[in-house]
C-alpha cells in the first residue's frame, strides 16, 4: 500500500503563484510514475502533470509554461504561477505503480485550490 498526503492548497487571486506538495509513504519503492490531477464541479477529473521516476515530465497543454513538477523521491511538488480562475479545483495527488497486471493507482484525498477573479 501507499499512502499520499498534499499540503499546500488555499485561496489565490488570479495572476498569482501557489505551490502544492504531496508525499507518499508505504510501499514507495513501487511507484514509478507521480502526477497532479484537478477536478472542477460538475466536471470530470484530468491530468495536469506527471513526472516518472527518472524525471520525464508531462503537461496538459493548459498549463504548459506556467506550472512546473518536480519530484525527490518519494516528494513529489507542483508549482502553479499565473493561475486562472478558471483553474479552481480540488488537486490530487496520484502515484502509479509499475506497468503489468498488477499495476495501480493511489490517489490522496485531495486540496483545494481557489483562485479568485
């Protein structure tokens, strides 16, 4: 098992920078790749960014050149500059284990990010 823990979300006005982090614990040695994910109401949840264990990094193109992922280890963190209103989400951490049959997802429990207009 792995257990993912964010920390970080809150209140932003619009133009401005926040940053996110999440750690995992348990089983780390499983993870391979770790990402951010958002979810809007009334929306479905999509990718933000992801970044595998050698540092291969993943962006949707709506926040390409504005956030930016890093990861040690176990520490994965999200920078989000110029954020939009339109960006206010709940933002999960996920961690993915190793691709074959017994590959999973962990999901944290999730921070919300507000950013006002």
């Amino acid at each position: 098992q792995v257990q993912l823990v964010e920390s970080g979300g809150g209140l932003v006005q619009a133009g401005g920078p926040l940053s996110l982090s999440c750690a995992a614990s348990g089983r780390i040695f499983t993870i391979n790749v770790m990402g951010w994910y958002r979810q809007a109401p009334g929306k479905q949840r999509e990718l933000v960014a992801t970044i595998t264990i050698s540092g291969r990094t993943n962006y949707a193109d709506s926040v390409t050149g504005r956030f930016t992922i890093t990861r040690d280890n176990a520490k994965m963190d999200l920078q989000m500059d110029s954020l939009k209103h339109d960006e206010t989400a709940v933002y999960y951490c996920n961690a993915r284990t190793l691709p074959g049959p017994l590959m999973y997802d962990y999901w944290g429990q999730g921070t919300q990010v507000t950013v006002s207009s």
